[in-house]
C-alpha cells in the first residue's frame, strides 16, 4: 500500500477533498470503449446468459416458496418508473439542469429480500444448492425444480451451513433464501446494521452474532467459522463471482423494460445510471451487465457516502483493497448502513475501472433530503441508503465535472433524449415505524 498521504494527495488531489469528507465528483480517465475491455475480460455475456437460465431452472421453486412471487411465476423482478416529478424537484430545488426522463429501478421493491441484495445473494444460494444437489445426484437434467421445497430436501439441506458477513440487505437476502431451503445460516452483521434487520433475520429462524467492529471485521470472522466446519460455505461478497454474475442479470431484465416503456438505448440515445455503492459487488454486477447488453451506451455511475467512498478510493489510487478509507482520516460510519463499508472489493474494482464512468459521493443529510422528496413528489419510500442514487442526476448536468464529461463525450447535444435511472437498493421491508422515523428525520433536516 502506498503509505505516504502526501504522496498520494500529490497523486490524487481529490483525496483532499475527500479526507474532508466533502462532496466529490470523479471522472474516471480509464473508462474505456467494450470493443477494448471485451479483449481482456475473462467474464463475457454467456456468464450472463448462463446466470439467466439458473434464475429460469429455479423459478418453480421460488414460486413455491415464496407466494408473493406467484404473479411474476417465481421471477424474482422489480418495477421501472417513471418519476417525472421528482425529476422537476431535483432541476428546481437542486438547480440540477436536468434532461431527459428520470426512471426508478426499484429493486427496494424486490420480491423476498426487499433490496438489490437479493439478485446477488439469493442467486448465489440457489447456485451452491445446485451443485450439491448434482453432486449428490438428487437433481436430473430436465426435472423441476418445484421439488426442492419437499421435506427431503429441506432434510439434505439441513446437514450444512451458510455465512455470510453483512451490514444489512446482504445478510437479509442470504438469511431468507438459506432459511427457506431448510440451512443452517449465520449472519455475522457488523456495527453499522439496523436492529429491525437483525430482529427481522431472528424472526426468519436465522442465527444472527452481532460485532461491536465494521463490516471487513463481520466478513473476516464469518469466513473463519465456516472455514473451520467442513459443512459450511461462506458467502465472500468481497471476491464472489457467483454474486456478481445474480446482480449482472439485471441488465438483460432491464432492456426489456425500457424496450416495453419505449425507450430507446442507442448512440443517440443514451443511458446513465446510477447506483449505490458498498464493498461493489452490486453495482460492480450490474454495470458488468449494462455494459455488455448496452455498450458504450451505457454509462454508469457509483454513489458513496462521504464517510465511506471505499471504491472511489480504491479505484481512483488503483491499490483497490490495499486502501480503506481509514487510511485518509474518514470513519466509514454513515446513515446509509449499507453502504458502510471501508475497504472495497479488490475483484470488482479491477473488474469495473475501464467500465466505470466515475463516481459521485454523498453528505448523509442529503439523503435524508432526496429521501423526502421523493416520497412527498411521486408517493415513494425507498431507504435513505438508497437515496445516494440521486446525486448523480442532481449533479451530472449542472457540475462543472458533469459537463466537461459530457462534452468529452459527445453528450452535449443528446441530452434532450437520455434516460437518466436512478438505481433504489432497498426499502419495501423497512418496518413502518422506522418509515415514520426517517421521513421525520427528512423534515426536520430540511427545517434546519
């Protein structure tokens, strides 16, 4: 690691801005055409595609499983909507300068797990099952995958054990769906996670150990217990391919939502989207698959707290998990529990630096503020977390960074016809107390 801050502020001039937990825009300077980062990828769209018939096998099961996904035939999918009146708060309170339409994918309202987590995570529990259920030989080519909701199932499945390390929607989305399969699951949530979380897993049958330390302390305590038990598997949401190849799956799911809502996504027409950012493994997954299905069409932004831009750090220096925030002066303590996160994933980052358009970091009060305001203009509870969303279309077209990234680009003159999506990672599971608490929170906020 490179151990000099001065050296490193010399480098990165930004990193000042940052270690005064500042707002900061970043422009990636390796964002790079597909036609050169297909080249060098071992992961390619068949992953993508190979994810996507899993999803398809295990349908049945779900569907079973979970009564809520009966309608959707045991697809595990969320809405997109369009928020033109949050669009219109954003260009007149946040003079944001906006074009274009403003769309919400609104994985807070996803099936089972209620945030983004449960692309990723349920995907890569319904994967590990798989390959034991074939290695045992309790699973043929061609057969249901309904069956896997029988008491013998849940009686094989009975016999290992899962961990995960979480802040929050992670631990959730591996709870449930390990919990529904009939394992034996721990969820080792670090200090930033919120109680309803932790009691909501406790309510599941879910084995929760809570740490008084941040969430890289929750993961390496995890991975330990289930090295130590033969039966175990440890979810490694810091270095799993299998979780970012369930989120990548999003992509293909979201051009038939635009092609439904008639957007066009093309080099007259581009996509910007904008997504909440932790350890990366979400928004790494997705935009792995927005790139491969949209080209150079797409580009896509992370959001962090200001107290926690692991992955803006670690890409920007390129020491990716070699640099936590901590190094620069920053606690990683933030309203956004999952986003709280000081060491980002090393996998992920090397993966997405030439895919990444750049980053946009966040003050918790103004999650508070982008979280009233869109449940006072279009009707919409999402968490706070998940409100980071929205700084990058508060700011990509009035920032100076914004607009010289446009004009780069070539973006200037498009911008009438781009649609602008805003990536919402959770919130229909929050209980309606805590609602109340935050929406007091954002009132009270926006008095001061």
């Amino acid at each position: 690691m490179m151990k000099n801050i001065q050296e490193m502020e010399d480098k990165f001039p930004l990193i000042k801005d940052m270690e005064q937990a500042r707002e900061v825009i970043w422009i990636n300077p390796h964002l790079s055409s597909m036609k050169e980062i297909v080249k060098k990828q071992s992961l390619s769209m068949a992953d993508i595609d190979d994810a996507e018939r899993r999803w398809d096998r295990f349908a049945p099961f779900i569907r079973r499983a979970f009564s809520e996904t009966e309608e959707s035939g045991g697809q595990i999918e969320s809405p997109l909507k369009e928020i033109p009146k949050m669009k219109q708060c954003l260009n007149e309170k946040w003079k944001a300068e906006l074009d274009g339409r403003l769309l919400l994918k609104m994985d807070s309202d996803l099936a089972v797990a209620g945030s983004v987590k449960a692309r990723g995570g349920i995907y890569e529990i319904l994967k590990h099952s798989e390959d034991l259920l074939l290695s045992k030989g309790m699973l043929k080519e061609g057969e249901s995958y309904e069956k896997l909701a029988l008491p013998e199932f849940r009686k094989f499945f009975s016999q290992y054990s899962i961990h995960v390390g979480s802040t929050g929607n992670l631990g959730l989305s591996i709870g449930i769906i390990s919990a529904a399969l009939g394992y034996n699951v721990t969820v080792h949530m670090s200090m930033d996670a919120k109680q309803w979380k932790k009691d909501l897993l406790r309510q599941k049958g879910v084995h929760v150990i809570e740490y008084a330390s941040d969430y890289s302390e929750a993961v390496k305590r995890g991975r330990k217990l289930a090295e130590e038990d033969p039966m175990s598997y440890f979810v490694d949401d810091e270095n799993s391919v299998n979780l970012f190849l369930g989120y990548s799956v999003a992509a293909k799911r979201l051009k038939k939502q635009l092609e439904t809502a008639g957007v066009s996504v093309d080099s007259e027409h581009p996509l910007f989207v904008y997504i909440p950012c932790g350890v990366g493994g979400a928004p790494g997954g997705i935009t792995f698959g927005l790139k491969q299905v949209f080209g150079d069409n797409a580009y896509c932004f992370f959001e962090e707290p200001v107290q926690a831009p692991c992955m803006l750090l670690g890409v920007m220096t390129g020491l990716h998990n070699d640099i936590c925030v901590q190094d620069i002066g920053l606690s990683g303590k933030t309203e956004a529990d999952g986003l709280a996160v000081g060491r980002p994933s090393k996998f992920v980052g090397k993966v997405i630096t030439p895919m990444l358009a750049g980053e946009f970091t966040i003050k918790d009060e103004e999650l508070y503020h982008f979280m009233g305001a869109l449940k006072d203009k279009e009707g919409i509870f999402i968490e706070p977390s998940s409100c980071a969303a929205f700084m990058g279309p508060a700011k990509i077209c009035s920032s100076e960074e914004g607009k010289q990234f446009l004009k780069s680009h070539g973006l200037e003159n498009k911008m009438k016809q781009a649609v602008h999506v805003a990536w919402a990672t959770g919130g229909s599971l929050v209980p309606e107390e805590v609602r109340r608490q935050y929406y007091e929170k954002s009132t009270r906020l926006e008095s001061c």
